[in-house]
C-alpha cells in the first residue's frame, strides 16, 4: 500500500508571541505533532504547513497530493483566506480526510464543514480533564486502555454546537466538573472528518503519548477511500432503451 500522505497544518502565531507557548513547543505545535506522526509508523510520509506560507501551504497541487490533513488554529482564524478554505472543503468532499484539533473548533473550515456555529464553553483553570472511551472498538480509540487522563488543560464544555456526531469516541470529564464530546466523526461528501479536543497551546498536551496515539490511529482511519469528482452531467443517452409514452 502507498504511504498515506498527511500534511499536519498549524496556525504558528501563539508560539512566536506568546513566551509561554514558545518555551512548551520551541518549534511550533506542528512540528511536535509531525514527529508524533512520523514516529508512528512507516505507512505514513509526513510533512507541515503554516499559515504564514503563501497559501498557507495549502496549493491546490498539494492538497491534490494529500490524503489526511490535520488543522490546529487559534488566534488567526480570522487571517485564513476564503478561497483556501474552499479549496479545503473542495478537497474534503472529494475523499480527503480532516483531523480537526482542540481550538479548531472556530476554524472556518471546521464551521464551513458542519454548518452550525461550533461554539462551546470554556475555562483555562490547569484542571486535569480525563478522556474516557465511548467505543473501545472503534479504530481511532485502538490502545487506548478505558480512559487516559491529561494533569493540565484548558476546560471545554457543553453544550458544543455541532451537528449529532455520527460515531462518538471519547467523551471528556473535566476536573470543574463539565463534560465535553471530545472526539467526534462526521462524514461531507467522500471524506472523513475527526474533531479531538485536547492541545491548549500553553501545555504540552502533543508530547503526551496518548495524544500521540490518537491523532497517529485518526489519520489512519480518514484514510481516502476512492475519490469522488464534483460533477453534475446531463445523461442525454440512456443506458436501456426509454419506451415512448402516449400523450
Ligand atoms: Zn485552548
């Protein structure tokens, strides 16, 4: 089988201004992500792109030559250009898969994608949040023993306004006392879409095997499965032969 291809995109804003942030992820939250990746497996050819570079990275030669691509942004939202979040959802629609990470919720592609408004509650208080599994069968939550817990993280909380995920697989409970739907699949079009909640940029959430785990099982399992063209012909000649009907 060809190596999967993933572009793990990042927003790379918190860690150049934000002093915190560049002392937990000197490289850029992506980095930590693709090493992750590349790590995991040799079914994989792992590459980044951030929001600084023309088009983002994103060209349409490439995202004709990516599989899976996974998305944290934040801060800048706003800055990704329309045309290439078109381009994304074009892409998405045609086979390719998305891995939609923590403050992605808000991303334009991710609203794009589900058409609600995506917003949620949250806190940054370092609370311990425990992601528990809801279906230890799936192939996202494979190795993940019951629950894994995370000693620092920001709080996200319902209610999440998403459409009803269509396979639900980690539920979080957070140490305030909210739960959270923090991993959740949708399918638009011919692609797979992952929502996972943890990675506040201030923590090193990335580093955390389990995290590690479940963006290396994500990718896999938003895997293209055929590419479906957007096209809409008119079959003027029919297959069998149409008997004429009286009028
Ligand atoms: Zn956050």
């Amino acid at each position: 089988m060809k190596p999967l291809r993933v572009v793990v995109w990042g927003e790379n804003v918190h860690e150049h201004k934000h002093p915190t942030v560049a002392k937990v992820y000197p490289n850029g939250m992506h980095t930590v992500i693709a090493d992750a990746l590349k790590a995991s497996g040799d079914d994989v050819e792992v590459s980044t792109a951030t929001l600084q570079e023309p088009d983002h990275g994103l060209t349409t030669e490439r995202l004709a030559q990516t599989d899976v691509l996974t998305w944290w942004g934040h801060m800048a939202h706003g800055e990704v250009k329309d045309e290439i979040v078109s381009r994304v959802q074009k892409r998405v629609l045609e086979g390719m898969g998305l891995i939609v990470l923590h403050s992605g919720h808000y991303s334009k592609i991710f609203k794009r994608l589900l058409g609600t408004t995506c917003s949620l509650t949250w806190r940054e208080a370092d609370e311990r949040e425990r992601i528990w599994v809801c279906n230890p069968g799936h192939p996202i939550a494979a190795g993940i023993d019951t629950c894994f817990e995370l000693d620092r993280e920001e709080m996200y909380g319902e209610p999440f306004g998403i459409p009803a995920p269509e396979e639900q697989v980690f539920i979080s409970w957070f140490e305030g006392g909210e739960v959270f739907r923090s991993g959740c699949c949708w399918r638009r079009g011919n692609g797979k879409i992952f929502y996972f909640r943890p990675g506040h940029e201030t923590f090193p959430t990335y580093y955390h095997p389990m995290v590690q785990r479940v963006i290396a099982n994500a990718v896999r399992w938003a895997r293209p499965e055929g590419v479906w063209i957007d096209a809409c012909p008119n079959i003027k000649e029919p297959r069998e032969e149409i008997q004429p009907k009286e009028v």
